[in-house]
C-alpha cells in the first residue's frame, strides 16, 4: 500500500526539511529539491517504518484477541447460584 500525504501534509514536511538543511547543515533546499527528497523518502524509506507499524499492531490485536475468551465471557445459567436465599 502506498503512503501518500495530502497537499498540506506534503508542504508541512517540505517546509520542514527545507528547514533542517537550513539549521543542520547551513544550506538552503529549494522547494524543487526538497520535494524530490521528500518523494524519495515516502517511496523508498516510509515502507519500512508502516510495515513495522502494521506488524506492530498485528501483534497487539493478536495478543488482545487470544485474552478475548479471558476477558469477555460471562458465565451461563448461574441465576440460581446467586441469588440469594
């Protein structure tokens, strides 16, 4: 599944790298350039970070879905053993 940005996600991250350059390394990135490191990024490292998000929260599900029985379940016919006399 591809990760996109929406226009205004799109121009919060190129601002932010344009900044980065900016304080970090004392060079200026032009809107150009800082889009294409940006498409470079989405395309070639945020996979990795989503496919660990996702694996991340099979996990999760997984283990709270196991607990389900455990923590979901009410006994039956027990009117009679608990009513009190």
């Amino acid at each position: 599944m591809a990760i996109e940005l929406t226009p205004i996600e799109t121009d919060e991250a190129v601002a932010s790298l344009q900044r980065f350059f900016r304080e970090e390394h004392e060079q200026e990135l032009s809107d150009l350039r800082a889009r294409l490191l940006l498409d470079y990024v989405m395309k070639e490292l945020a996979p990795l970070a989503y496919n660990r998000g996702v694996k991340d929260a099979e996990q999760y599900f997984r283990r709270h879905t196991e607990e389900l029985p455990n923590i979901c379940f009410e006994a039956p016919l027990t009117y009679w053993t608990r009513r009190k006399r």
